[in-house]
C-alpha cells in the first residue's frame, strides 16, 4: 500500500519548475497562444489534452499556474518514475505514476481537496493523429496492442465518483447528520475546516476539454538531433524521430495554439438511476458508519455487493458517453491551419487522379474558397494565418510563401515533386503506409490529414466544396472578389462619412459613386476576353465607368477596381500606402483570371504605374497592357516635398501637446464630381514613392503595350511618357499622341481613345 505522503507537491519545486519553463519559453522561438482560458483554471477541476510530443505534458501546468497560481496532479507513464532522481522530482510537482494502487480514489480525494487534476485520455502520443475510423468514429492506435481502440474513460469515472461524494457529503448535510459528515470528510483529508469542506461540495465538477496544436510541423535535422547523433550514441530509431519533431518545434519558430473549451458539467448527465444509487449508497453507508452499533455486517456486505455492481455498470455507461463528448470537444477545437487545408486537398486530388499533375494556381483556388467557406461555419477555429482577410488573400494571388513552403516540405519527404515553381506531381509515396514511430517523417501530409479529419465538420464542408469542376470554382472566386470589394467600400464609405470627418468632407464635390463594377456577359469562359480598369490618384472608379461601358459594348467582361482609400474620402486615403494599391490591383488581376480565359490591363495615371508594377509581381499571364497618360513624372515640382511634409505630420502626431496641422492640400480637380478636393500630405508621397518604382519596371514589360499621352496636359509630364515608352522592350508597342490638354482621357468616347484601346485588344487577342 502506498503513502499518500510520498506524493506530496512541494510547492517551492512546483515554482522554481514554472520558473525555468518560463525563461526557457522565452528563449525558444516556440510561440504558445493561449485561447478562451477566461476563469477556467480556477473554476474548472479536470483539464483533459491531446497528445501530440512529450514536452507538451509540462505545458498544461505551467499555463494554469502562471494564470491562476493553481497546484495540478497530473498522471504520467509509471515507467517514468523508475528513477529515484527523476520519480522523486515527478513526485513533488504533482505527477503519480499510472499503475498506482487505488489510483482513481486517491485522485478524487485530491480533487475534492482542491487540487486541479490534468489528464490526457488518449493515454499515448498520438503521433499519426488519426482520431476516427473510417465511419467517424472515435478509434486511435495502442502500441502495446498493435490494434485501435477508444480513448480512455478514467477522467470522467473520476469526475462521477468526485461528484458523487460531494453529492453524499451534501445528503449528510442536509440530514444534520454529523456521523455521516464525518464519515464522509474522512475522504476530503486535505480540507481545515467545514466551511471549506462546504465550499468544495458546493461547487461543479467541472471537465475542461483543451487542444494543442501546433504550426508549422517541420521534419529537418537541426542541430539539437546532430549533437545528440554524434556525441550521445543514441541510435533507437523511435527516440531520434521523437528529437526530431519536437526540437524543430522549440528550436524553431513555431505557433502552439492551447485552446480551452466550454465546460463539461457531471451535473448535466445525472439522471434518476444516479439518484437511486445515491440514495442507497447513502443508507448503506450509514450502516456501514454503525457496525460498531450491533448491526448485521454481513448483510450489508451483501447488499454493498450489489450496490456496487450497479454503480459500477452506471458509471461504465455514462462515462462513455462523457468521454465520447469531452473528446469530440478537444478534436473540433483543432486549430485549423494552412497545412491542414493542403494535406487534405492532396489527398483529395489524389483519389480523383492518383499520381496526376495539378497547377499550383489551382491548389491556391481550392485553398482560398477552402477558407472563405470554414470562415462561414460556426465554432470552427483557424489559424491566426488565414483567419484574416488579407492573409487569405495573399494566397490566392501568391504573395505568402506559407503554401510553397508547405509543398517543399511535402516533396523533401517524397511525396510530390514541384515543376518550375508552376505545378506539382503528387508521387506514389502519398498513399504507402508507415509504422506508427515513422510516419510523422515519412508522410507528414497524412499526419495532417488525419489532424484535420478529426473536425468532422471542416472536413464535410471541403468535401462539398471539392465536389464542383474547376470552372465553377473559378467563378466562385471571381465572385467572391469582386462581393468581398464592394462590401469593403460600403464599409468604408459608412465609417469615413462619420460626424468626425465632417471637416474635410464638407469641402468635397464629388457626386459620383466611387464603388468597383463588374460587367459579365453570358459567354462559356473560354472565350472570355476581360479588361482591368484601374483608375488614377484620388479619383475611383467611376473615372472607368464611360469608358468600361465601351469596352463591356464590345462584348468584353469588365472589371473596375477600387483602389484603397479613393471614391470615400480624403480621410480614407490619408490612411493608405502604395502597397495596399499594389495588393488590390493584383486582386483585380486574380478576379479577371478566374474569371476570363484572356485578360488586358487598362490604366490611368497613376493606374497605369500600380498595374505596372502588379503586373511584374503577378504570376498571371496578361495579354497587354495599355497605359493612359502614365504618372511617370508629375509635373508640380513641390511632389517632391511632400516626403518632408508628411513626416512633420508624424511627428505631430506623436506629441499630444502639439497642435496637429491640417494634414490636407487643396485641390482642383479637372473632375470635382470624381476626385477629392482635399489631398492627404501622406497620398502625395505615397503617389511620388509610386512614381519612382515605375522606371525599373517599364524596362521589364516585354508584353504588347499601348501608351495613350496628352500631348499638352499639365498634370503628368508628356515628355516622361515618351521617355519611358522608348524604354519598353517589348516587340509589339504603340505609342499614341492626342492633341489636348485634359489628364483624363477616359471620360469622353468622342476621343480616339476607345477605339484605339479596342483596336489594340481586337488584334492581340
């Protein structure tokens, strides 16, 4: 029989090990994001994890500690405590070994003390994550046995019979029954007094389900596992896989989202055969508190006999039902992250054409609408990488190197092979089976995998969504662009024409709509020809609009992009930078892509250098490019100021003593019902730090181009267009002079401008 004294936590050893955790977390670049813990390390009395590495067996009490200074038991692999040195250690922070005698009451009596009891039920690192057999069904792998099973039911028979004697304490009380409050605080050793001895069986029992999950998972020998493979001697395949994984975690930057659930009440699955059984343990006990009295003890031992098969086959079926909901709860919290999504549409792929070549513009598609989609469904968690919007855009246009990232460590494990950076060839490795202690190396994509089908409900979502042909997917997408555009300037127009933008409002004409358009006709894809319109500085799309009501004439699509901070206020713009417009026109790109089978770029001013500049960072193949009166050079000298101007409106800004000065320069625009009559110090620069990307460009664009250029204009330099067209290299370039004064040459249809763009795109498409 064992003394409980041996395992008593020493407090100090509890400190000084959150301590040296703490400065080590510290040190690592491991990043834990702790979720939704809001009271629950106080009010919660079981905390149940899954089980990915080793290491993460520390966390769960280091996390509650540094929040709520609570001391936890902890149940650990008994062979662990083999050693003297290491078992006494184990012993004082509150771990017991998992073949203790009477383990299960000894830690309902340290519950019903106060402790706070952490148990991972899958009982094993689950290193292939698969959770669930073929039919949903919650089934994970048992080395001992070679064989499936279900996860263990220890923490909620602990949580029953916990709340159990808190309810026959309660019984005694009620009754003033003084005996039998004795007989039953004898189980509740650690409590002073009954005040305290009230308060603990007054409160819930309560299961917190929690998850860790962590991203990315890396397979690549570091130096940790090089010192260990050289000097240690060490040459157990099963320890080096282990030091593998879990020091590419600690030594590398890598996100540990622990995410804590709702609370699981034992009050809630109480039903009246529970009351019964409490009733009679009640009776029997008091009897059993009375031998000393006379009565019968054999009797009651008989009757104890039964009573305790009747409890136990109580207990056995409802702790499974708990334990099938706590553990449903821990899966669903997985944190979804890019590399679930991609594992599961390779997989995918894979079962519609084993072994087949798939573009990468494609597998951003389905990643995109992926996301877009599980965003939509409720109490689904992602990934703080593609929980925002602008994350998830930067996949669909490949501005992020998270996915190719993700592919590479596919291909070093064998599973894919990556051509020119355009498209990838799943390999036969992806559907090989490997022992349980390989596969996180071997196949790490079905590790993934199997991690992301344990959220049935994410995985239903995408099977539903890989279900549709490519074509349909791609219209879904251009859709969805061009609705995520036109809900982003409802938002913004309502925020900026708020009571505290009154000032600069007040000073505006503008009475055009500044929203993007979209015109589509009915033809098959494949002989779409679309146009991107891209408007010039302070202006919006409507400075497009004639001109994309030509070109939709023509039987074109049409699509007008909204660059960030125009056609709302001036305010909006003051709050934006060059590489926002950049971003949107490369969005605009990405919508005609899907949208189109041939795309052409149209824009002005300063359109025509953002387009300039997307285009050469844009995977997409563009047809042409037409520029209209390009700001190459702007014309006012004092462009070159603002720099200094903006940064004094900085610097304003940091001094809340100092008067802030109006951050604005009028205006007069050659079209007040479309631009803003008040320009932000910070546009301009952005505008003139825009300007000076575009020669490096313009001497990349070896694409069919068309320059349209007022020859007497007084906004942009002419002389800098002609300059910067001599400069082009492409093969097919046209440069056409118009004989006016206007900046803006898409407002009037009597001009050769249409018709020369229309020319232009007829004979190149």
């Amino acid at each position: 029989m064992f003394d409980p004294k041996e395992f008593t936590i020493n407090e100090q050893s509890y400190r000084l090990t959150y301590t040296a955790l703490n400065v080590l977390l510290k040190i690592s670049p491991l990043k834990i994001n702790i979720h939704n813990l809001e009271n629950k390390a106080t009010s919660g009395t079981i905390f149940l994890f899954n089980h990915y590495t080793r290491f993460e067996t520390f966390i769960p009490q280091y996390i509650l500690h540094g929040d709520a200074q609570v001391y936890c038991r902890a149940v650990a692999d008994h062979s662990l405590f083999a050693g003297s040195l290491l078992g006494d250690y184990l012993k004082s922070v509150g771990a017991i070994p998992d073949n203790l005698e009477n383990m299960m009451n000894y830690l309902v009596d340290e519950i019903n003390c106060g402790r706070k009891l952490i148990i991972f039920p899958e009982g094993a690192m689950i290193k292939d994550r698969k959770v669930r057999d073929e039919e949903g069904r919650l089934s994970i792998y048992k080395r001992e046995r070679g064989a499936r099973r279900k996860p263990h039911t220890g923490a909620a028979v602990i949580a029953i019979k916990c709340k159990m004697l808190r309810d026959l304490y309660l019984m005694a009380r009620d009754k003033r029954n003084d005996l039998m409050v004795k007989y039953y605080s004898n189980s509740m050793p650690c409590t002073g007094n009954i005040d305290q001895l009230d308060r603990y069986a007054h409160e819930d029992v309560r299961i917190i389900p929690a998850n860790i999950t962590f991203y990315p998972m890396r397979r690549d020998e570091n130096i940790l596992e090089s010192y260990v493979k050289k000097f240690s001697g060490v040459t157990s395949k099963r320890v080096l896989e282990e030091l593998k994984v879990e020091s590419n975690i600690l030594l590398k930057e890598t996100d540990m989202d622990v995410r804590f659930g709702k609370p699981i009440k034992v009050a809630d699955y109480l039903d009246v055969g529970y009351q019964a059984i409490l009733k009679s343990r009640y009776a029997l006990d008091a009897v059993q508190a009375k031998q000393g009295e006379g009565l019968k003890k054999t009797a009651s031992e008989i009757v104890g006999k039964g009573l305790d098969k009747m409890t136990e086959k109580w207990i056995k079926s409802h702790s499974n039902i708990m334990r099938d909901d706590f553990m449903n709860a821990i899966y669903d919290m997985t944190t979804i992250n890019l590399a679930h999504l991609t594992a599961h549409t390779l997989y995918d792929l894979n079962s519609k054409r084993a072994q087949g070549t798939y573009d990468i513009h494609y597998l951003r598609s389905l990643l995109f609408l992926a996301i877009c989609d599980l965003r939509n469904e409720p109490e689904l968690y992602l990934h703080k990488d593609i929980a925002r919007r602008e994350p998830t855009n930067d996949i669909l246009i490949g501005d992020e190197s998270h996915l190719m990232k993700i592919l590479q460590r596919f291909e070093k494990a064998g599973l894919l092979e990556i051509k020119d950076g355009k498209s990838f060839t799943l390999k036969a490795k992806l559907e090989e089976e490997f022992p349980f202690d390989s596969i996180r190396i071997e196949n790490p994509a079905e590790v993934l995998d199997n991690e992301a089908q344990s959220v049935p409900k994410a995985i239903k979502s995408l099977d539903r969504l890989y279900k549709e042909d490519s074509d349909a997917v791609e219209e879904k997408i251009a859709l969805l662009l061009h609705r995520r555009a036109c809900k982003i300037f409802e938002r913004e127009e309502e925020k900026f024409s708020g009571p505290e933008y009154a000032d600069v409002n007040k000073i505006e004409e503008r009475t055009s709509s500044g929203e993007p358009f979209f015109f589509r006709t009915s033809k098959p894809k494949k002989e779409r020809i679309g146009v991107l319109l891209i408007h010039g500085f302070s202006a919006s799309p409507a400075e497009m609009k004639v001109l994309g009501d030509y070109l939709f004439e023509k039987g074109y699509e049409v699509f007008a992009v909204r660059l960030p901070g125009h056609g709302t206020s001036p305010a909006d713009l003051k709050e934006r930078d060059r590489e926002e417009w950049i971003k949107e026109v490369k969005l605009g790109i990405t919508l005609m892509k899907h949208h189109c089978n041939k795309l052409f770029i149209v824009g002005n001013s300063m359109g025509a250098i953002a387009g300039l500049i997307a285009m050469e960072t844009s995977a997409a193949e563009i047809s042409g490019y037409v520029a209209i009166a390009p700001a190459f050079r702007i014309t006012d000298r004092r462009i070159a100021l603002v720099s200094y101007v903006d940064a004094a409106q900085k610097l304003y800004q940091l001094f809340a003593d100092l008067k802030t000065e109006w951050p604005y320069q009028s205006s007069r625009p050659e079209n007040p019902h479309i631009n803003y009559c008040s320009l932000p110090y910070h546009g301009l620069y952005e505008l003139y730090q825009i300007t000076k990307e575009a020669p490096g460009v313009t001497e990349q664009l070896t694409i069919p181009t068309l320059f349209i250029q007022a020859e007497r204009e007084y906004t942009v330099d002419p002389v800098a267009t002609y300059e910067a067209f001599e400069k082009v290299p492409a093969k097919d370039k046209t440069l056409l002079k118009i004989d006016e004064t206007r900046h803006v040459l898409t407002l009037d249809s009597s001009l050769p401008v249409f018709k020369a763009i229309a020319d232009f795109i007829e004979r190149i498409k």
